[in-house]
C-alpha cells in the first residue's frame, strides 16, 4: 500500500488579500467605533400640542403641569346660572299653586271684608231720615193740642193716650227705617264683596297659568344658558382639537426627519462592514487551494500458486529441458 501527499498553495497575492481581510476584521473588533452607537431621537410634542394640551387642561379647570384641580371648568358659570334660573323658574311656577288654591275656595261671609264696603254716606242719609220723621211727628203733637184746646180736652188723659201712640209709631217708623238701612247697606256691602271676591277668584285663575308660562320660560331660559356654555365649551374643544392635530402633523414630519438622521448614521457607521463584507464576498469566490492525501494498494495475488509455480520453474532449469508440458515442463 502507497500513501501520496498533496498540497496547492495559493498564489501570495491571494494570501496578502486573505491577511488583509481578516486583519481588518480583527481591527474592527478591538476597539468600539468613535462616534459611538447611533441614538434614535424622538421628536417631543409642538408648541401647537402643547398649546393645546394647556388650554384643553385650563377648560377644566385642571393645572397641566400638576394635574390637579386649581378652578372651576370653562362651562361651570353657565350651569351655575342655569341651575339658578331653573330654581327662579321653580319659585315662579310654584306662586301659581296659591292662585289656584284661592280660586278654588268658596266665599266665606265670616271671614270677608265686607265691611270695607258700606256706604259711608248711608248713616247722614238715616239721620236726615230721622230728623225729617222728628219733625213730622212734632207737627203732629201740636196738631193734637190744638184739636185738645179746641175741645176743651188739653192736659187731658185722651190727649196724654193720644201723644203717646203717636211717639210710639213714631219709634216704630225710625226702627223700621234704620233697620231697613242697615240691611240693605249690609246686603250691598255683601253683594259687593262677593263680586270682589269672585273677580279676584276669576284673575287669580287666569293668573295662575301666567305663572307657569312665566315659569318655563325662566328654565327655558337657563336651559339656553346651560346649552350656549356646552356650545362653547365644545367649540373651544373642537378648535383645541385642531390645533393638537397641527402639531401632531409638524411632530411626525420632523420625526421623519430625525429617522432619516438615525438612518443616514447607522448606514456610514456599516460602511466599512459592507466594503469588508463585498470584499470577503468576492475571496469566497476565488477556488480554493487544499492538500490532498492518495493512498495506493498493489494487485492482490495467491501466495499458494506462487509457491508452486516458484517450485516448477526452479526445476525445469535445474534439469536442463526445454520444452513446456502442461504446467510448463519439457517432455521426455
């Protein structure tokens, strides 16, 4: 069995190349690049976000660098003044229930005042009455003392009988005549108070509604309030909104900008790398040279029949014959 060793060796160029190569990649990792490790940068918000952050926080009251409550919200005075004039609507519509109540109620002559409408002329009219039935009934008397004198009857008990049923007629038509005043100066002031009792009944009813028309109005009105504050507050939010927006469009543009930076940074720091990279590219396609080992066995060969075929030859010339028979002997 032979053994053959081989062996190609690149040209010394290519191991100048190789060297290089790995001489620079050795290079690379032994100290840390010196514009250090690229930093991404993140663009914080806009004056336009922040603006709006601020204002959105000062609707509601809230101070944006604490988060806390400091005042009250935007819309908070024209809730407080609805909420009042709904209260003020309340009150009003509530003093149309007493207007209804009286309306309702029957006419009490205990308990009115009708006294406030007697005729205040009624007691000189019964006294002129009275001073005219006085005078009337002493006309009558000296008529009676002359008819007495006449007959000789005068101081007489006819004539005493005489003047008396004239003083108690007399009694009897001023009681009548003042009775009869007085009740119809009492009829009159009662018929009086009962039509300013059943006028008032009939304004207060139609009263009554006027202040439930007045009351809703008022909370129509604070309903309006409350509805022009959420407006507003709503329009400022809306604008806020806006703004916010703006800024958010400036914040992703100059994003943009500083990952293109980041993007440009990372790129020249591989630079090197990839001119090291397209150059190791390059000598993995050079073919490549290695040493070879061959290991060679001679034919195989039966020691048996070579010993015989050793043994027949040695004798053919030890006897001298030519000739060859069958295993090459001469013939005798």
């Amino acid at each position: 069995m032979a053994i053959q060793y081989g062996f190609a060796q690149p040209p010394a160029y290519i191991e100048e190349w190789q060297r290089n190569l790995l001489q620079g990649a050795y290079d690379k990792t032994k100290l840390p690049d010196p514009s250090g490790i690229p930093k991404q940068g993140i663009i914080g918000f806009q004056p336009l976000q922040t603006g709006a952050i601020s204002g959105t926080a000062g609707l509601y009251g809230i101070d944006p660098t604490t988060g806390l409550q400091t005042s009250a919200a935007a819309f908070d005075p024209y809730f407080a003044q609805a909420q009042q004039d709904i209260g003020t609507a309340k009150a009003t519509t509530a003093m149309g229930i007493p207007s209804l109540q009286a309306a309702q109620a029957q006419y009490d002559p205990s308990t009115s005042n009708y006294q406030q409408f007697f005729n205040q002329y009624q007691a000189d009219v019964t006294k002129e009455a009275l001073k005219q039935m006085d005078e009337q009934a002493a006309l009558q008397k000296n008529q009676l003392q002359d008819q007495a004198q006449q007959a000789g009857a005068f101081g007489g008990s006819r004539m005493a009988v005489q003047e008396a049923e004239l003083d108690k007629n007399i009694l009897d038509i001023k009681s009548r005549r003042i009775f009869q005043d007085l009740a119809q100066n009492f009829q009159q002031a009662q018929d009086k108070a009962i039509g300013t009792f059943e006028s008032g009944a009939g304004r207060r009813l139609q009263a009554a509604p006027l202040f439930g028309q007045l009351g809703a109005g008022q909370a129509g009105l604070g309903a309006q309030v409350a509805g022009l504050g959420a407006q507003q507050f709503g329009m400022q939010q809306q604008g806020l909104g806006s703004l916010f927006t703006l800024g958010g469009a400036q914040q992703a543009q100059q994003q943009q900008v500083e990952n293109e930076l980041f993007r440009r940074t990372v790129e020249q720091q591989q630079e090197p790398y990839k001119r090291m990279g397209f150059f190791s590219d390059v000598m993995q396609g050079i073919p490549s040279y290695q040493q070879t080992m061959q290991q060679k066995t001679g034919a195989y060969t039966n020691p048996l029949l070579g010993a015989i075929g050793a043994g027949l030859g040695t004798y053919g010339i030890m006897s001298g014959q030519g000739g060859t028979g069958a295993f090459g002997m001469g013939t005798v």
